[in-house]
C-alpha cells in the first residue's frame, strides 16, 4: 500500500534542487476516543483476596456461556452447578478451569526452608504430561478427563463442559466450548487510507546499539523526513502511532543496586534513567508531528501487575509538553476513526505461551478472543490487581483490530466471525531485535510490515 | 554529512537538502577533482518475504545500491542520505551525525520535515503542570499560573487531582516552563489569540490535575477579569509584528500556534537572536520577585487574598515595563514565585536553588539547548 502510491515519483530527489518542495499536512485525528477506563485504577487498595476476581468473572461469563451452550448441544440440555451433579446424568456445567501443575512456580516452595530446595529456574514451558485439569464454581470443584486437550488450557478461562459424572468423582468430558467471539461493534471506518503504525520493544538503554539507527529511521519515515516525495505524502497518511510496551530493555532492569552497599552505589544511577531521557528525545521528534500513543510494558517504569498504569509524564518532560502525547494504560483500548483497537504490551500472551502448548503466538492470540477474556491466567501465574466489582478483561464487544505487543516476529490474519464480526489479529514484533513495526491501514483493515536496516561491517545489503 | 545535518544547519526543506546532496555529488563526480566521494542511499520499497510483502527501509552503500534495489519488487523511494570523504564501516557514525544535530535543534524537529501536524500543539503550562501537594500551597501557585495564562486557562477544563508528587511537581513545573519558554523557533507570532485551540485528551485531565474544585472556581472568576486584560496588551505587540519580542508574549499563547508557525518560518531567526534581551528581561525582573515574595509568604493562609494579590502584581509588572509584553512578565515572575511558594515554609533556600536553576536554565536557552 505504501509502495504501490509512492513508485511514480520514487526517483525524484535524485535531481538537482528544485523549487521550494511540497509539505504535506498530516491528516487530521478525527474521532479518537481513549475507551480504556476500565483499565484505569483510580483508588488502589490490595488487601482484598484475589478469589473475588474469580468470582465477578465466572458471573459475567455465566450467562453468555449458557448461551453458548444451548446454541452448541441444544435448548434442552441441563445445566447444573456441580453441587447438584448426579451420577450418570449428561448435563452441562460452567466453571472456571484450574489446571495443576507440578512445575509451576510456586512461592511456597520457594521459601520452605524444610526442603532446601533452590528456587527453581525460569523454563521456557511448564507443561509436563503429568499436568491435570480441574473445573471449579462457586462452590465446589471436580477433575476432569476426557475429550478435552488437557496441554492446551490454561488455568482461569471459563468455558461450559458438556458430559456426565462418573462414579469415581470425576467428569467425564464430551465435548466443550468457549465464550467465542463477543458481539460486533458496528463499523464506521475511514474511506481513504489511514494507516496506524504499531511498535513495540523500542528497547532503549540496551547495552548493543544496533537498533538505534533502525529506531532513528522508523521516526524519520513518520516524521516525514525520509524518502522521496511519494513517500512523504503517504506517510503524512499515518494518523497515529502506539508504542506498544517494553520501551526500556530488559538491561535496564538490573536491580544489584539493592544488593550491593550504599557507598558503592551512592554515585550511579540506574541504568532506566538515561534510557528514559533518550525515549523522550524521540518520543519528542516523533510527538511534534504525529499524536503518538505510549503503552507500558514488562520492562518499562509503572507497576508490574495488570492493567499496567500509564507512565507518569514527569518523566517525558520534553515530550509531554505537547498534547500528541498519550500515556496509555496496558491493555489499551481506544478508538480511532471508527475503528476500535485493543490490545497489550504482550504480558498477557507470553505468560500464556509458557503454560500451554500452543506455540504460536497469533494462535494464542485468537484463543484468548475466543475464549472471551483477555488473560485469563491474570492472578494465577500473571500479576493483576484483585477486582472485586467487575473483571475489565473479559471481552463484551469485539474490537476491531486486536494486537499484542513483544511477539518474535511479525504475524496478521483476518478472523471473520459468525455474527460477522472481522477482527485484525497483529502480533507485533519486538523491535530492538527485529526491527521491524506493523502498518495497519484502517479503510480496509490489511497489515503490512515495515523493515528497517542500516549496514553494517559484514552484512550483506 | 547526511542530509538531516545539511536540512538543519542550513535551515531548508529536508527533501531540499537530499537533492543538494545529489547535485554536489554529480558536480564533484563530473569534475574528476581526484577527491574521492563516498555516498550512502536510502532506498525504500516492496519487498517478498517469508511469503509476505513488507516494506523495507534501508541505508546502503552505492555499492550496494544496485543489488538492493534489484531485490526490491516496488521501489518507493531513492534518494542520497548522506555524503563522506571515507568508506563507512558501518552506519553507527550516520546515526551519531544525526542524533547529534538532532539533539541540538530538540524544539524545531519538524521544522524542515515534509509533514506537517496541526494537532502537535504545545500544551499550555496551566494543564501541563501537576500539583504540588498541599493545598494551602496550591492556591497561590494556581493563582500564578492561572493569571499568568489567562485566556488558556479559562478554557482549561476543570482537572481533578491525581498524583500527589509534591517536589517533584515543583521540579517538573520549572521544567515544563522553561521548555516552553526556549521553544522559540515555534514561532508563536501573530498572537491572533488562542481561538480555536484543540483541547487537551482526556488522558490529560485525568493526569494533569492541578487544583481542587473550590480553589478553580475561585481562580475561574478571577481568571475571567484578567483575561480581557491580557488579550489587550497581547494584540498590542501582534502590531508590530516584526517586533522580535513578540515571540516572547506568544510562547505564553502556546495553544493554536504551531498552525500558525508552518507559515511564519522566517521569523525564527530574529526571535533566536532577541533570546538574549528576554532573559536580561527576566534577570531584571527577578529582584523584584524577592520582594513579592515576602508579600506571598505572609499571606499563605487566605486563599482570597492570595488571589487578590497576585492580579496587582502583574499590572504593577505591565506598567513598569511598557515594551516587554506583559504576558511573560507576570508568567517569568510568577513562576519563581509559585515554584518558591509551593515548596512551603522553607523559602529563601528553596528559591535560591531555585532561581538559580532558573537562570542556567535560561542561559541555556539562549545558547541554544545544549542537550
């Protein structure tokens, strides 16, 4: 999209100066709407139990489920709670799934001091064979076996199980589905091209800096400066870009300040501060002309549980002066031209990716929007804030493109739904390592990816 | 020499300066002078890949032009990205050119580029400005800004309070002012006042939290007296345009002028040289301050008569100094005293550091942000 408009005039510049050369106005933001308040944590307080989140979700999930249900193994199927199973009856139960694992991190074993044991080292999986699924309500909980993939679930998604009792205690499975896609949110995209530009892993601070050139790059083709005419005018087409997390790298994180004495550590600083000031000064060059929507991630300074608070703009002074400027919470979720967007810095899907045995990422990512719930590992495995009223991850309208953020490597698809539904899945890829963003156009939801690249002293191109 | 460099030091067009870069090269080359010519090109186009097409950006070397633009399918654009005497090893001296020059000319970083945002419009420091924490404090330093920036902060909408970061509000407040204070290329002329400024997101309110709802309804009313004051003295200097002080007044009108600023590029020049004359202004203006400030301190405790204070005290400024535009001078004066007021009891040395901080700082601006 980008290429085929900008070809006739690709030569242009390699001319001698001409005329005064054309600027092109940026099209204008219209209708962007920030629809993240559910994500944003006024008044917090952490001294509720993490069991009531459990709860407000398999209650907001209930109703749709049984929906589902009826739509899947017919309207005369019994749904029961499991208190009120009976042996041998087939019925329909939802519950929230708990899956055990043996090699799942557990902060008890960690500190027992009886058993000596070394805290155990971050695997890439914790699945095992040995893992076991078990359905839970509001009551009780009961093991199940059967036709259901027991590797593949994760603990915390909802789902409705279709079998009967058995006499030992235990659910046998037939057959089971998911909330599946939520309702369609009508569609009021732009007739022209607009295109939105995803990032994400910028990973400054980082010790190599390879990816500098590429980063300075990606904000000269934003910014206009890059490319011949052709170019420059699709890219004053770009009507926002959302930096989706990890804008720090992971080096930034050391934290052997803590450990050391203080006379040693008195003078330095942590590693964050000066990657903090270097994102500024980009986030500046690239707020003067495009608005520009700044998501947290693993690695960047807010707090570590879900949903991730913006970051503080004190810390982007220079930038934060302009009200291109927006800090977002993670997950995000907003409006743009009529075309409604959702997505994460990629905490959600990583965590998912290590306990089940589903390996792609854009396959996960289709799973969690059919499963109707963002992250349903949230307080088991991935740090969340204890909801109690409602839990903000449960899908109830179907976004129109859906990303996630610190993929490998770059991955789109186009999911149609029943009611007719059409959502953009985009696995973002990590930046620093492959230097690669995403384009979205928003007339027809397509993706592209756009690769930067210097040269270096052994590389090919 | 890459291009950016040569857009920024020479002041022109960033696709201007790619095609003297393109003609110096084919001068040099047709006229054999010996000196060998290293050139580097952006290319840009379609590339297949993993089964799917992406857009690839590259800086190559000319040796390797022709090998790049044969694997791309659709080329979008080419064009000379930068020009040296010695074979580069690797880019890593192209970016550091770049992020040199770029880090010197922070403020005008989209001066010379081929796109033009009309939404990236400087927030006013009324919104920008987070709240120091207590609230007896809060008041006066509202008072300040708020009169300070009458029209803008009428118009602000009413911001609740978040963040309770005390000294770092006090730190962050002088630095957002002085940032908007040195961004002079914006060229806020033609101080046509704030009409249509696009409003702050939603994002900022929630953040951007200044006072409590009883204080700005209080400094609202007050606000609304001053306003028709300041837009009075403000369209006097809009007279005389190609008065370089006016570039002072207008950095406190920061909403709607980055429009304004695509046309009125030339004037950057004469405002940069005037920098100079506005931060004696403020020097001479600061003794003044110490004895404001005492005023201040005293009356910490009522809200009214704060607010009543301060509205004197910029007229007093405006009828001391006629020429200097007096939107800046009760800004330049009020923000010493608000910083000084919002960090509390401890004054004198505060806003020794303070102050202090404030001069570097304005030194800096004049020489030009050194980084």
């Amino acid at each position: 999209m980008f290429s085929e408009q900008a070809a006739p005039m690709a030569q242009g510049l390699l001319a001698p100066p001409s005329a005064e050369p054309p600027t092109f106005p940026r099209v204008p933001v219209s209708g962007y709407s920030d629809c993240s308040q559910p994500f944003q944590l006024g008044e917090r307080g952490f001294s509720r139990q993490y069991a009531h989140i459990y709860a407000v979700r398999l209650a907001g999930m209930r109703p749709g489920l049984e929906r589902r249900a009826r739509s899947c193994w017919g309207d005369g199927i019994a749904l029961r709670k499991l208190s009120e199973l009976q042996a041998g009856e087939k019925c329909c139960v939802v519950g929230t799934l708990f899956k055990s694992m043996q090699l799942q991190p557990s902060i008890l074993q960690e500190i027992s001091e009886e058993h000596n044991l070394v805290p155990q080292p971050p695997l890439p999986k914790y699945i095992q064979p040995s893992d076991e699924l078990m359905l839970e309500d509001e009551l009780q909980r009961i093991k199940l076996e059967g036709a259901i993939d027991v590797q593949r679930l994760v603990t915390g998604t909802i789902l409705a199980v279709y079998g009967c009792e058995q006499d030992d205690g235990r659910f046998l499975v037939e057959d089971h589905c998911f909330a599946d896609l939520p309702p369609p949110l009508p569609w009021n995209g732009p007739s022209s091209d607009r295109f939105v530009l995803l990032a994400s892993g910028l990973g400054l601070g980082s010790v190599s800096g390879e990816a500098l050139l590429s980063t300075q790059l990606l904000v000269d083709v934003v910014t206009g400066q890059l490319g011949a005419e052709g170019e420059q005018s699709c890219a004053a087409h770009i009507t926002r870009v959302i930096l989706a997390g990890n804008l720090l790298s992971q080096n930034t994180q050391s934290r052997d300040t803590v450990n050391k004495a203080k006379y040693l550590t008195k003078k330095t600083q942590a590693a964050s501060v000066e990657a903090v000031k270097m994102l500024d000064e980009i986030l500046l060059q690239l707020c003067t002309s495009v608005p520009v929507d700044v998501m947290p991630g693993e690695f960047d300074p807010t707090n570590y549980t879900l949903p991730q608070q913006p970051l503080h703009r004190c810390m982007l002074p220079l930038a934060s002066a302009y009200a291109t400027l927006h800090l977002v919470t993670n997950p995000y979720q907003a409006s743009l031209d009529g075309v409604r967007f959702l997505g994460t810095s990629g905490q959600n899907i990583s965590d998912i990716f290590k306990y089940s045995s589903m390996d792609d990422y854009l396959e996960i990512l289709e799973w969690t929007l059919l499963a109707g719930h963002i992250s349903p590992t949230a307080p088991d495995t991935l740090g969340c804030y204890p909801f109690y009223k409602s839990d903000p991850f449960i899908l109830t309208e179907c976004p129109h493109v859906y990303f996630c953020g610190n993929a490998p490597h770059f991955q789109s698809k186009l999911l149609q739904g029943k009611e007719g539904q059409r959502v953009l899945l985009v696995t973002v890829p990590d930046f620093s390592a492959t230097q690669t963003a995403c384009l979205v156009n928003l007339r027809d939801l397509t993706c592209q990816p756009i690769t930067f690249s210097g040269f270096g002293v052994d590389s090919e191109d | 020499v890459t291009y950016k460099w040569l857009s920024y030091t020479l002041g022109v067009h960033v696709n201007q300066a790619k095609q003297m870069l393109y003609d110096y090269v084919e001068r040099k080359r047709k006229e054999n002078s010996g000196a060998q010519l290293h050139v580097t090109y952006l290319v840009a186009g379609n590339l297949l890949q993993n089964g799917h097409v992406c857009h690839k950006v590259a800086v190559v070397r000319e040796d390797k032009l022709e090998a790049m633009k044969s694997k791309l399918s659709t080329i979008a654009s080419v064009h000379v990205y930068s020009v040296q005497k010695a074979l580069l090893k690797d880019s890593s001296p192209l970016y550091n050119t770049d992020y040199d020059i770029v880090k010197t000319n922070l403020q005008q970083c989209s001066k010379f580029s081929a796109i033009r945002c009309a939404a990236a419009v400087r927030r006013t420091p009324a919104e920008a400005r987070p709240a120091p924490s207590p609230q007896s404090q809060r008041d006066p330093a509202a008072a300040g800004t708020l009169n300070g920036h009458g029209p803008p902060a009428a118009k602000a909408p009413p911001q609740q309070h978040k963040s309770i970061m005390g000294m770092f509000a006090a730190k962050a407040a002088a630095k957002a002012q002085d940032t908007p204070k040195e961004a002079k290329a914006e060229a806020k002329e033609a101080p046509g006042v704030s009409a249509a400024s696009s409003k702050p997101p939603t994002k900022n309110n929630i953040m951007n939290n200044f006072f409590g709802k009883a204080a700005m309804n209080k400094l609202k009313a007050n606000s609304v007296p001053e306003q028709p004051k300041e837009e009075k003295e403000v369209v006097k200097p809009s007279v005389a345009v190609a008065e370089p002080e006016s570039s002072p007044s207008t950095v406190a009108e920061k909403p709607g002028k980055k429009a304004e600023s695509a046309r009125i590029q030339q004037k950057d020049k004469k405002s940069k040289t005037k920098r100079a004359d506005r931060s004696d202004d403020e020097e001479e203006r600061d003794p003044e301050n110490v004895k404001k400030k005492r005023k201040r301190i005293k009356q910490l405790q009522s809200d009214s008569s704060d607010d009543e204070d301060v509205p004197p005290s910029p007229t007093l400024e405006e009828e001391r100094a006629p020429s200097p535009p007096p939107a800046p001078a009760p800004k330049a004066e009020l923000e010493p005293a608000s910083t000084e007021v919002s960090a509390g009891g401890r004054k004198r040395k505060r806003k020794r550091v303070l102050k202090s901080k404030m001069f570097i700082d304005e030194e800096e601006g004049c020489m030009g942000k050194a980084g």
